[in-house]
C-alpha cells in the first residue's frame, strides 16, 4: 500500500468522448507525474505537476491536460478519445528532487 | 533521445533458478537508476542506484551499476512463484524530470 489512490480503477469510453482520471498522493508529497503504459510496453511519460503548475511534459499531444490541486491531488483530463489511447494510466508522487517511488494501482481506459 | 533497453524481453525458470535481469541506457543528465516490480498494476519500487559498484540487496535479490559501461543488472537468486512479475528499470534524469523507463522484463516462475 503506497497510500497514492487513482480512481476509478477500470473505465469504457467511446471514440470521441472526454475522460477524467483521478489520483491522490501520497502524503507530504507535492509533486505528481503521470504515466501511460500500453499493453507490453513500459510505463511512458505524459506530465508532471509541482505546486499546481505543470513542471514538464512528455510527447502526448494538447488533448492530454492536467491539474493539480491545492492539496496536491490531481486530475489528468483526456479529450477526443481515441483507440490507442486505451492503456494503463499510472499516477507517482514524489517530494520535490526524490525519486518517483510511490504508483498508485492505475486506471485501466478501454476506448471501443 | 534518452533510452533504456532491457533484456531478456521474457524469460521463464524453474523454481529455485538464480536469474540475471539486464538493463541498459543511454540517457542525458543521469541521476539514479531504479528497479521496480510490477504485478498486476502498481510498479513497487525495488532499489536505486546512484553510485558505480555498489551492490544493493534485499532479501534474495541484488542489484548493482556500472555508470562507465551505461548497465545495471537485477539478480535474484533461489526464485520463487511469486516472483513472477514484470521488472521495470527506469532512469531518472534530473531532479524533477520524469523516469525513463524501458519495457520490462517479463519472468515466470514455474514449479
């Protein structure tokens, strides 16, 4: 148990709908990344956030955003779903200039 | 571009098997390497690894860096069922820029 929680944890979405997913960190920590991770693959970079502003941003295109919030929980919102969008989405909290050593258990997407 | 390249892809052994996970990067501004094991979702961290030569253990597995040759390499000796997992390296390149991870190395532990 990391105590970093993502919700929900499984999720069917049609082409062209919009998604939120959501993850809390673990305690303390203020910085949030999150990550894709298709079947087979490693888990890919999409963003990170500090302190509520984006703090770098992986090779995902702009209908992939985020937030974070006061408390340090963050959304990662998706637009215009597509087919390859289907994947594990992964969360990780840090503190700021640690490694990432606590995932959330994921949101499994299936786009159809 | 930064990459991480594990190998073997897949492997399966025999309860009892000493295994050797390799990984391999070629990354700008490194900072640690780490290991992770992942099961059915979350990866759980495993170790990190800053310094040349200096072997990390836990339990049955080890894992150690070699910063001139770009390698790592996860050791776990007297396997188990459940270890059978995906194990994940991943680089982390600077403060607050994100892992690098490559693919994993799927093991299957069979009685």
């Amino acid at each position: 148990e990391t105590g970093v929680t993502q919700s929900p944890t499984h999720l069917i979405k049609t082409r062209g709908q919009q998604v939120t997913l959501r993850c809390s960190s673990q305690s303390g920590h203020n910085t949030v990344s999150w990550y894709q991770q298709a079947l087979g693959q490693g888990p890919q970079f999409i963003f990170q956030y500090y302190r509520e502003e984006e703090n770098g941003r992986g090779n995902f295109p702009p209908r992939f955003s985020g937030l974070q919030f006061p408390n340090y929980s963050s959304e990662l919102n998706v637009n215009a779903l597509e087919l390859d969008d289907s994947a594990l989405y992964l969360c990780a909290s840090s503190f700021t200039g640690g490694p990432e050593a606590f995932f959330g258990q994921g949101t499994r997407l299936t786009v159809v | 571009e930064d990459k991480v390249v594990q190998s073997p892809l897949s492997l399966v052994v025999h309860e009892g098997d000493t295994v050797t996970l390799n990984c391999s990067y070629e990354v700008t501004n490194f900072r640690s390497l780490l290991w992770y094991k992942q099961e059915k979702k979350a990866p759980t961290f495993l170790f990190m690894l800053t310094s040349s030569g200096i072997e990390k253990k836990s339990g049955r597995l080890s894992s150690i860096l070699d910063k001139k040759e770009l390698f790592s390499i996860l050791n776990i000796t007297a396997t188990q069922t459940g270890d059978s997992a995906v194990y994940l390296c991943a680089v982390l390149i600077s403060g607050n820029t994100p892992l690098v991870f490559g693919k994993g190395t799927r093991l299957s532990v069979i009685a």
